[in-house]
C-alpha cells in the first residue's frame, strides 16, 4: 500500500517528507507521510487496509520477483515486507485506529480506522 505511493519526484525536501509549506503542502516521501496524507483524505469514520507481504518467496519461481521488490524498496528508503504489528504501529502514529489484524486467503490484513 504505502509502498507504491512513497516514490519520490527527485524533489529536495526535509528528511520528515514535508514541504517548505507546512502540512497542508506535505509531500509522501515517506511512509509516515503517505499515512498522514491518507489519514486527511479519509473522511471520519473512512476505513484504511495494509496488507503485509512476505518476506521470504512461496517457491524458487517468485524469488527473483521478490528480490527486484526488496531493492525497490530499498531504493525507496523504506523498509520491506513489515508484519502487520509493525504496519500497525506507524498507522496508528498517524491517527488512525487499529480495528484489528485479520488473516485472509490473501495474507494478514490490517483493518483500521480514521
């Protein structure tokens, strides 16, 4: 999820992700700053779900894929493959409040709230 959306532009800013301009103008360079920004743009009540990834491939066949994630990742300056306790935590740092952690046929899913 926060993943995708921390890209940076190339732009300079301050190591917190915001931009000159305060909050109002925060840029998601970061993973704390993609969930503030989330947690603004939810509506009350709005519900977010993270969904943590594997850490290590299923089989030999997914490993190369995983392994062109974790240096994207890397590149990102963001940390790969968090547990969802972890997920929880940074979310909650920004606001929102943890619903639960569920596991699903798609993994474990954190289910939280604005």
């Amino acid at each position: 999820m926060a993943a995708a959306m921390t890209a940076g532009n190339g732009c300079h800013h301050p190591p917190d992700g915001r931009a000159p301009g305060g909050p109002e103008t925060e840029v998601t360079r970061t993973r704390p700053g993609t969930l503030r920004a989330i947690h603004r743009a939810l509506a009350p009540g709005g519900i977010l779900l993270e969904q943590e990834l594997d850490s290590k491939p299923a089989d030999t066949a997914h490993a190369p894929a995983l392994a062109l994630r974790r240096m994207v990742f890397h590149g990102w300056g963001i940390s790969f493959a968090s547990t969802a306790e972890q997920l929880a935590v940074e979310a909650q740092a920004a606001g929102f409040t943890l619903i639960r952690i569920a596991t699903t046929n798609l993994g474990r899913m954190v289910v939280l709230r604005r």
